[in-house]
C-alpha cells in the first residue's frame, strides 16, 4: 500500500513538473517548490529503498 502512495506522488510530481514546464511556461518562477519536492521526493525515495530493499 505504503509502495503505491509512493508511485502516486511521484507521478504527480512529474505531472506537475511537466504542467508547469510545457503548459504554463512559469517553472523558472517556481524554482523554490521545484527545488524542495524535488528534495522531498529524493529523501522519499531514500526511504522507501532502505525500508523495502532486500539483501
């Protein structure tokens, strides 16, 4: 469950990424959002490989 939550923000973080990059053409103005989820997904991602990794 935890696994598609994950999937699901990602993907609509590239949606918004993808919105605000071909669509409104405003993503230089919105570096700051762009930067911090970003960083967000990026500790999530973290997270979630050390949580599920099997070794």
């Amino acid at each position: 469950m935890s696994l598609m939550f994950g999937i699901v923000f990602f993907a609509g973080y590239i949606a918004w990424v993808l919105y605000r990059l071909v669509i409104k053409r405003d993503l230089k103005q919105h570096l700051n959002d762009f930067y911090g989820l970003t960083f967000f997904i990026g500790v999530w991602m973290l997270i979630y490989y050390f949580l599920f990794h099997k070794s």
